[in-house]
C-alpha cells in the first residue's frame, strides 16, 4: 500500500501533530507512506527531522492553477493507493489535481474540527461527492459534517483520535519529579488544567473553583500548564491578573508551555477540563490513559471521553459552582478518585490506544481500495 497524507495547514497545533503522528505509524507498519504539506511550515520541518518522506506544495487558498498542475503530474507519477486529506481545505487542491491527472484514487478526509458554513452548493457537492470516507474524531464532528456537507452517512466514520497509552502509562512516570520541582507536599493534592490560554478553554471557571475550595480546604494546590497562542496574549495576562485578584497567588501555578506532559499528569491527582467546546480533547484523553479521575464540562467531544459516574464527573459548562461541587466530592473521596482512575485507564487503553487506532485506520483504507475497484468494474 502507498499513501500520501496531506496537511497544509501553516500552522502547528492538533491537527498538525495528527497528520505527523498518522504517517509515523503508517511507516512503523511498513507502508510506503508520503506527506504533502507547506514548504518550511513546522509540520515540513518536523517531518524532516523525523526522516520522513515530504513532499510540499504552495496552495494555499481555494483557487491555485499552477500548484494543481504540479500536483496533478506528481499524483500521475506516483501512483499512490489512497490519498488521506487533514483538512477539507486539501480536498481543492488534491480533487482537482486528481481529476486532471484521470485518477481515480480512493480520496479519504479526515475531519478535526467543525464548521459552521453550510458547504452544499455546486462546487462543494462535486468536491464532497469525490470523496471515500470522511473521518470523524467524534460524534458531535459527525453530526456537523452531516448538518453542513452533502456527504451521506454512509461515507462518515467514527475514529477518534489517539495517543500512545504506553507513553502515558502511570506505572512508567515518576510522580514526584514535577511536584518536587514545585514544591507541592505529599499530603497537598494538585488539582490541575492543560489547555493553551484562549477564551472558551475555561480557565475562568477553574479559577473561580479555585478561590472556593481554597477557602475551604488548605491542603489544596492548582496548576494551569499551556501557554498563550500568538496574539492571545492579553487573554493569558487577564487570567493571571484574575488569579492574583482572588488571592490565589502561591496557591495556583502556572508553569507555561510543559514538553513534559505525562509527568505533569502524574504528578495531579484530579484532572479538570472545563472546556465550553471541543471537537475531542486531546489532554482528556491523556489524563485518562494516566489513570487520573477527571471533572469535564458535559459538551460537544467529551462526552466521546469521559463517562459520568465511571471516569468522571461531568458539570454543566461555565457554572464554576458546580465545577467546585465536583471537585469537592473527590477532594474527599480518596477511594471514588482510585476508581475512576482505574476505570479511565482501562477505557484509554481499549478506545483511544494509537494501536488500536492505527489498525482501524488501515482497515479503513482496504475499504477503501476495495470501494474503489468495484466502482470500477
């Protein structure tokens, strides 16, 4: 099998290290595979250091002629198998490149975030109707993909992202190594977010959780690990301020930008995502395969996540309050924290494992091909 993956995003986020992390394992396996991705973004620059095969295109807007022509004579020459798309904005170079070219390669989207354009006019139908499969990181992408494409239903399948369960696996992580570095006490409990400082990452509601437990409780530390996308800055500064407002400082810690994420879990022993809305939740899911018992807001990919009553608790979105109340119940249920850590663990390891999501993916492909010989006949 021979697969190009495309991602040309400029950018350097989730959708970016999906692409990257897909064609790592795609090559573990043995597959020939091939990234198409914009010169000199951090993507191209990440998979050169990782000896990947890349390949880079200048599209980089709906309408590019000369970059479809180059596309088109490249696809000619290297009879590719499938080609996997990161993003629907791919879709206009790699379909018409395709339909230059005479190709009737299986084309496969995988589709991280949603969107709130409608995308069922001419032009779009005749992208969409090229394509194999749509790839859903969880339910609530599904139903946009449905509500906003003429995709059917039959072409959308669910595959949610994935991590590497043994890399986040809490019997290999030293827990004291991050609470050393803070100074935080065996008899203390880290209470903890990751998520970079953008509005609707709720970090307000996590302080404000903050203010009300530390008031009650004195064993309690909090920390919020990210750091501030480009020029969201203010956001970052605004959220600090609000913390020092409350009389937090010294009890909340904001350690930035961590490449160490595994040892900062271990180190938490309750995990918080109040997110307002998100596709997946990539740090969610990592806290579960690190076996942490979580409190999430009940919206949009987290349901895919975490399970009220098993995992997790789950609150209502924005209401800080009871975000708190969540809290507190583990706070002091130290047995209730040891069972949904056990049971987060298990249902990382069984749903979002990246072998299990590899060997899904490539099932998918074969599919695929096979669709697209018996459309041929």
């Amino acid at each position: 099998m021979k697969v190009l993956k495309t991602c040309l995003s400029k950018s350097w986020g989730g959708l970016e290290m999906y692409a990257l992390q897909t064609v790592k394992q795609l090559n573990k396996r043995g597959i020939n595979t091939v990234l198409l991705c914009y010169p000199n973004s951090r993507i191209y620059k990440e998979a050169l250091n990782e000896k990947i095969k890349v390949r880079s295109s200048k599209f980089s807007n709906y309408f590019h002629p000369i970059e479809i022509i180059k596309t088109s004579i490249f696809l000619t020459k290297s009879n590719f198998d499938i080609i996997h798309c990161g993003s629907s904005k791919d879709l206009w170079l790699i379909i018409p490149a395709l339909k230059l070219a005479r190709l009737n390669t299986p084309v496969i989207l995988s589709k991280q975030m949603g969107s709130y354009v409608i995308k069922k006019d001419f032009l779009h139908r005749v992208i969409y109707r090229r394509v194999t499969y749509a790839l859903a990181i969880s339910r609530v992408i599904a139903k946009n993909l449905l509500d906003t494409t003429s995709l059917s239903e039959e072409k959308i399948i669910l595959l949610h992202n994935a991590i590497d369960t043994e890399k986040f696996n809490p019997e290999k992580i030293n827990r004291s190594s991050v609470r050393n570095e803070f100074n935080i006490k065996d008899d203390e409990l880290l209470i903890g977010m990751i998520a970079r400082f953008s509005p609707g990452k709720g970090h307000e509601e996590f302080i404000s959780a903050a203010k009300y437990l530390s008031e009650k409780y004195r064993n309690l530390k909090f920390m919020i690990v990210g750091e501030a996308s480009r020029g969201e800055q203010d956001y970052e500064n605004s959220i600090k301020l609000l913390s020092s407002r409350f009389g937090l400082d010294g009890k909340i810690i904001f350690t930035g930008f961590r490449k160490d994420t595994p040892e900062v879990l271990a180190a938490m022993d309750i995990f918080v995502f109040p997110s307002h809305a998100e596709a997946f939740g990539i740090a969610l899911a990592e806290a579960l395969s690190m076996g942490k018992p979580s409190v999430c807001s009940n919206s949009d990919g987290v349901l895919d996540i975490a399970v009220d009553g098993v995992t997790s608790f789950l609150f209502n979105k924005q209401n800080w309050k009871e975000l708190a109340e969540k809290v507190e119940i583990l706070i002091n249920n130290p047995q209730l924290r040891q069972k949904f850590g056990l049971e987060a663990r298990k249902r990382a390891v069984e749903l979002f494992d990246i072998n299990v999501f590899t060997n899904k993916l490539i099932d998918i492909y074969q599919r695929a091909i096979e669709r697209g010989r018996l459309n041929k006949r």
